[in-house]
C-alpha cells in the first residue's frame, strides 16, 4: 500500500499557516478516552502530530493529537462489525485512543509510520515490503532534519552544562521533564525515581511517578551548595553530601515506596544479518542458524607400541632360572618348540656350580 499523497494543510480558524510535513495519511476511526462512539476521520500525520479532518478536502482539523506524550501502540484483536477492519490502542499520557484501519495492511503501514516519528527509526517488528522500509527511512530523515532546525530555539538546556560533582547514580538520565514522565510510564517496573538536569542548566530534578488512580507524576529541585554538597529544594531542605544520598534520602523519606529508575537496555537474542539476494538484488535480513556447529570427529586414541593388545606386544621378562619353553605341536604352527638359550654368562655359572656339586659328593664319598 503506497502512501498518500502529501499536501500541506491550513490551520484552524482559517489561518493559512501550513503545518509540519504530512508523511502519511487516510481514514481512521477514532474512539478517545472521553467518547462513547468512534468517528471516522481523515486522519494525517503530519510532524509528530496526527491531525484529525472530517473529510480529505476539509481546510480545518478538528482535533490534534501531539505524539511526545506516547507510551505505547498495540494491536487490538477484538472483533468489529467490518471483517476486513484492523483495530489499534493508542496510549498516550492522558489516556488511551482506539485506532481503527480499513484492514490489516493499513494497520501495519500506519504502525510503521507512527514508529519512525516517534522513535526517529525505522522499526523491525514488522511485515512490511522492501519498498515500504525504504518510505519509512525517508520519513526518519525528514524528521530528524526538521527537529534539528528546530533545536536551537526550543531544546532544553544541554545535560553537559549540569555542573555534577562526584559519582553520577545510575538512576541519572539526560532528558528532559516531559521524556522522564513517558520512561517511567513506559516502563514502572524498572523503578519510579529519575534524576535529570533542570531548565535552568544550573540545577538538577527529581521526577517521581506513583499510581492514584492514574499516573502521578512530582518534581523536586535539587541545587549545589557553594560550600559543596547539593540540598533538595522543598520544605524543609535537605542536605546531602553527594547524588547518591540525595536518592537515598528520597527512598528513606517515602519509606522505600520511591526506587532508582534502572532501565536494563535488551540485548539481541540471535544473530542476525543482512545480505542481497542474487536474483532481484534486494537485501534480506536473515537470522544465524542457533544449532551449534558440527564438532570435528575424534581421533582414535594412539596405542602403544607395545600394548598389550599388539599382537608384536612384548613378552614378560624371561626368568633367567627356567630360559626353555615349549610350544605345543600343531599341524598349523611350523614351530614345533621355542628354545630360548641361556646367556653365555648363566651358562659358565651353571658349569661351575656344577663342578662344584661334583667335587663336594666325592669328597663325601
């Protein structure tokens, strides 16, 4: 499904300014947190804003929805009276919107766009063509060159003009008020408490999130002593010597209900690669096999030379008292007997005892 055509849009009240760059729109019916019903709407995203028409050549949006405020986007499998219909829960800050597209590819291609605005990149997650990735990146370009043209004027203060002293606590993130609402939104299991640089530049904040009934979000001051340390700006100030007993102070305060905000970012859990594809040249990202590799096969253990399983193994050491074996007669052994003789060394030995015996029996005699 190709995108529709862009055209830049008046605002309300007939002025005639245009709006961000629309990279994709259509119909969409749209239920808010408040409304009873869904109304379909020409719905355009143009910057990170979705604008709401109630037709394609109205000059007037009737709603606007700015995205900075988005916590999640999932896929809604309850049924709808049109089959071919795809529905959509858009979670914002201030609550949730219904989303509904004329059918599973518009769905996908709209999850697309919405994800590249948001995080300024082209998402993986999806079943989307070759063609469509490549629209998506040229959106991711376009937004990024339009909020940089946009900093300088609008941005926060830079984290780096923070003066930190001593050991930064892992809880510290460089965002700003609104971003470190949406991460503790995003994410309450990973810790409630975020420490940030303020607006000022010159100071540093707390942003905490707790659930009454919906999200509760507070902000504390924290300032450097001149005489060193940092002091919590409420009520009551707080001394601490480092950032570090300032987030211990805070959990000790609120009796451990306040924790670190500690985001474990993933890691990929297979391998993955991109290579072309030989016969329409387009590049397919592929996944590594998971099995493990073929081991080499095991050499045969190295016998002995004289193992004694050799049939050239060595005999036992012949006993030098008995040096004649015999070996029994077969029609199939050429052998008849195996005589080992005696060295020359027994051999004069055994002559001379002899000799000897010889001569004691006649002297006895």
């Amino acid at each position: 499904m190709a995108a529709a055509p862009v055209r830049q849009r008046p605002g309300p009240g007939g002025a005639r300014a245009p709006l961000p760059p629309c990279y994709y729109e259509g119909y969409l019916e749209k239920r808010g947190p408040k409304e009873k019903a869904s109304r379909r709407l020409w719905t355009c995203l143009c910057g990170n804003s979705l604008y709401f028409f109630n037709n394609p050549k109205d000059t007037h949006f009737v709603e606007k929805m700015d995205l900075s405020g988005f916590v999640s986007l999932k896929d809604d499998c309850s049924r709808d009276r049109n089959l071919e219909a795809a529905r959509l829960i858009l979670r914002m800050k201030d609550g949730e919107t219904k989303l509904t597209a004329p059918n599973l590819e518009s769905r996908e291609l709209w999850k697309g766009f919405l994800y590249s605005v948001i995080d300024l990149n082209v998402p993986s997650c999806l079943t989307l063509l070759p063609g469509q990735l490549q629209m998506l990146k040229e959106v991711v370009d376009k937004e990024r060159s339009r909020r940089r043209i946009r900093t300088p004027t609008r941005a926060p203060p830079s984290p780096l003009s923070v003066p930190l002293v001593g050991e930064i606590p892992a809880c510290f993130r460089p965002v700003s008020r609104t971003e470190a609402e949406v991460l503790l939104e995003r994410h309450p299991d990973s810790g409630n408490m975020l420490l940030r640089p303020g607006r000022d530049g010159c100071s540093l904040a707390v942003t905490t999130r707790q659930d009454l009934n919906g999200s509760v979000f507070r902000h504390y001051r924290v300032t450097q002593r001149d005489q060193g340390g940092y002091v919590i700006d409420v009520e009551n100030p707080i001394p601490c010597a480092t950032l570090h007993e300032v987030i211990d102070a805070l959990v000790e305060k609120t009796a451990g209900t306040l924790q670190p905000f500690l985001l474990e970012e993933p890691y990929e859990e297979n391998i993955t690669y991109v290579s072309a594809n030989d016969e329409n040249g387009e590049r397919i990202l592929h996944t590594a096999p998971t099995s493990p590799l073929p081991k080499a096969p095991a050499l045969p253990p190295k016998q002995d030379r004289w193992c004694s399983s050799s049939p050239l193994s060595r005999s036992p050491a012949p006993d030098r008292r008995i040096l004649t074996t015999s070996v029994p007669a077969s029609p199939t052994n050429p052998m008849r007997r195996l005589i080992l003789s005696p060295s020359p060394l027994a051999q004069t030995l055994n002559e001379e005892l002899k000799m000897k015996l010889e001569m004691r029996r006649a002297s006895q005699d």
